[in-house]
C-alpha cells in the first residue's frame, strides 16, 4: 500500500517541480523577468485566487452540513503556534535567529497544496480547496504579524491592518457571509460560471510563480548546517509527527479523511513564500532567509509524498 501511493503523490509533486524549474529557467534566462513575475503575482492574488475563493467556498460551504467547519480556522491556528513553539524550543530566544523560527513555523498553505491536492484528490478538489480557504482564516493573521517582526528581526515593525486584508482574505470572509445569510443564491450562474473560469487559472499560475521566485535564489549564501537541521526537523519531522499522532489518536481519520489528509499535507508543507516578500519589503537577512527557502523547498519533494503516503498506509 506505501509503495504504490507514495509514487502516485511523489508523480504528483515532481509533476509541479518539473513546472516550476521550467520557470526557475526562464527567469535565470531572461526571458521571463522580474517585472512579469510581480504582475502575475498581483494578478493571481488579487483577481484569479479570490475568484476561485469564491466560487469553491458558495459551491461547497453549507454551514448546516458541516457543523464543524470552524476546526479549520482553529486548525491554522494551532499549527501556527505549534510550530512557533518548536522553533523555539530548538532556537532559543536568539534574536539572530528570529528569521528561521518564522521559517520553521509558516508553512505555504495553497500555493503548493492546492496543486498537489488538485493532482491526488481531483474528486474532492472543490472541497479540499475549501479547507485550505478555512484554515488560513487562522493562518494568516499570526503569520503576518508574528511571523512578520521575527522574518525581519525587528522587534519595533509595525504591524499595519492594511497587511491582514488582504484580496483572499476578504474573498474568504465575503463568501462566507453570501453563504451563512443565503444572499449566495441570487448569484447569478452566469456570473459564477465566469468566475469559475478565472479560478481555473490559480493553480498553474501559483505553479510557475513559486517556481520562477524559487529560481531567481542563489545558494551562495548558505545557512549554517545546523540551522537548516533545525528547519527541516521541525517543517518535515516534528509538525507532521504531531498531526499524525494526534489525528491518529483521536480517530478522525474515520470520520473526517480529507480534513486529515489536508492537515498532513499542510503540516509538510515549505515555508510560505509570502516570508521572502516580507524580508524584501520590511528589512532582514535576504540572501540567506532565500537560500533557507529553496533548500526547504528540494526537502518538500521527498516529505510531502512521504508523510501522505504513510498516513494513507496507516489508516486503510
């Protein structure tokens, strides 16, 4: 049972590297530069993940169904904190090390786990996707405001609410409340249907971007070794470790699969690349958070398959 799911999802995750060092090669070429990236980041965030946000979240969300649904939140949360906790356990309080707790503690929540979980789970991708929209609620604000003063190691960074709302967050909470005050069904099919559209065009996009950010790092400023020891202990061995145990413990993997199946592929997942966007926008060590970041990011191509493999193998 390991061997055979372990190469469908390794398939699966080498399938979005391939993507991704196809567009690491054309930005070192030239031909896709830096400004192209930017706009199709601002493109994807601000139109094409929304539009998507909204549509999986109106078609999926029945709060009457899924009594349960405020788990996700509470989900990002807590692993947000776990990891912040095991970071610094094996860190300590040093202040020139504040970079890679963020590192170890945020982890890119949809623009690798939705492609892999497009890849594994097309049946369930609408709901999959919904989870991952859920669980950010509880994400993102600890990220962008601890997660930004530790990346850029400055204790004093202000910490502005314009950089908590963002275009996916308000998505998420505007689809939301359509859902749970039944405005979302004087939508029009019309107007869902193009926007369906639109969402279709989040995953590759997400693909080729964090493929051409990852390709424009260089590894000529290495982290120490046993700083990436400690990084990678704690994204690939002792988060996923964790939710293994405690979600094998509680038995929700009987009741709740796919939640399970994304809190695994969530917990092994690389840092959030929003963390090099902060470094660069906001002050810190660049050039060796990057170098950190694309090393995490060869790690990922063997954990990832790893951990969902084993959870799958246990729990069938």
């Amino acid at each position: 049972m390991f061997l055979p799911t372990f190469t469908t999802v390794f398939s699966a995750v080498f399938q979005l590297f391939i993507i991704s060092a196809v567009a690491g090669v054309l930005v070192r070429t030239k031909i896709v530069s830096q400004t192209h990236i930017q706009a199709l980041s601002a493109v994807t965030v601000n139109i094409f993940l929304p539009c998507l946000i909204v549509v999986k979240t109106v078609s999926q969300f029945d709060p009457s169904g899924f009594a349960q649904w405020w788990i996700l939140p509470l989900a990002g949360v807590l692993i947000s904190l776990a990891g912040l906790g095991m970071a610094f356990a094996l860190f300590g309080r040093r202040p020139e090390k504040r970079a890679y707790i963020s590192m170890a503690s945020f982890q890119n929540a949809i623009y690798i786990v939705l492609p892999i979980g497009q890849l594994v789970f097309p049946d369930q991708f609408d709901r999959l996707a919904l989870y991952c929209f859920l669980l950010i609620l509880g994400l993102s604000p600890i990220m962008w405001s601890v997660g930004k003063v530790l990346i850029s190691g400055d204790k004093d960074a202000a910490i502005r609410w314009q950089d908590f709302v963002t275009p996916p967050l308000v998505a998420t909470l505007a689809a939301i409340f359509l859902v749970v005050s039944g405005t979302s069904a004087a939508i029009p099919d019309t107007l869902l249907s193009a926007m369906d559209l639109l969402g279709q065009a989040t995953v590759p996009l997400a693909v080729f971007i964090l493929g051409a950010t990852l390709g424009s790092i260089s590894l000529k400023d290495m982290p120490p070794f046993t700083d990436v020891i400690r990084v990678t202990g704690v994204k690939f061995i002792l988060m996923p470790a964790a939710a293994f145990a405690v979600m094998y413990g509680l038995g929700l993997y009987q009741s709740m699969p796919l939640f399970c199946s994304v809190i695994i592929l969530q917990t092994s997942s690389p840092p959030a690349t929003n963390l090099i966007l902060m470094v660069r926008n906001y002050g810190g060590d660049a050039r060796s958070v990057a170098s950190m970041m694309l090393l995490q990011y060869l790690v990922c191509i063997l954990a990832m398959p790893l951990w969902l493999s084993l959870w799958q193998t246990f729990t069938r």
